[in-house]
C-alpha cells in the first residue's frame, strides 16, 4: 500500500486552522499517516516478546492518529 506524503508542520498548522470540514479533516489524517508505521517500526525491537500482533499495533496507531486529529486545539 502506497502512502501519501506527509504535510509540512506549516501546511497542518493551515489545515487545523480552517477546522470544520471534513474533507479537510480527511487530509490532515491522510498526510500523516506514515507518522503510525514510522513509530511502530521505532518500537518494534522492545515489543519483541509482548503479546499484541503488530497489525494490532498499527490499527491502535491509526485510530490514535484520528482521535488526536478530532481533539488537537491550534490555540494550545
């Protein structure tokens, strides 16, 4: 699966900005969405004898990614 590219810090602090659209919602998640796999892989030598799977992993880091992206206030 072909990731889109990531947005630059200038063109999320833009989007979150003009927050209420979806579709502008949708494009902040789908421009970091190589952050989750990118952090998973950092990780993945200390979770080498945990217990959850790794696509388990990238599902949690995905949904993680939305929530962070409905509740992020750009005043703060």
């Amino acid at each position: 699966m072909e990731l889109p590219q990531n947005l630059s810090n200038k063109e999320n602090v833009e989007l979150f900005k003009q927050n209420g659209d979806l579709k502008l919602r949708n494009k902040i998640i789908e421009g970091n969405l190589r952050l989750v796999p990118y952090i998973v892989n950092k990780f993945i030598d200390k979770l080498e004898f945990c217990c959850i799977d790794y696509e388990d992993l990238y599902s949690l880091g995905y949904i993680g990614l939305v929530r962070s992206v409905d509740s992020f206030d750009v005043s703060k």
